[in-house]
C-alpha cells in the first residue's frame, strides 16, 4: 500500500482545512495522531457496568 490510512486522512483534513502542511512535518503530525487515535480507544473500549451514570455538572 502506497499511502497508508493516516497519510491519507492526514492531507484530506489539511484540504479541508486549508492548512497549508510542509512533508517534512506529516512524520510528526502522524506521530500524534497515531497516539491520540491508542488513547481515543483505551477510553472506548473500557468496560463500564450497567448502573454507571454520567457524572453531575459542577457550574463555577
């Protein structure tokens, strides 16, 4: 496979942004989105029990 899943959601969300994105920065910006995208399914995946209930909203 030439470009990998992530290069190309990488230069689609920079398009769709119109952000401008140099190569030399994509390694890194991959980097993080690979990181981010592990801990996004540590949370997904925890098991929660079925009497667990949104905590309450604190207001300041």
């Amino acid at each position: 496979m030439a470009n990998p899943p992530l290069d190309d959601y990488i230069a689609a969300a920079a398009a769709a942004l119109d952000l401008p994105l140099e190569a030399a920065w994509v390694p890194s910006v991959k980097a993080n989105l690979d990181v981010s995208l592990r801990l996004a399914n540590l949370v997904a995946d925890f098991p929660l029990p079925d009497a667990a209930e949104p905590a309450p909203v604190f207001k300041a």
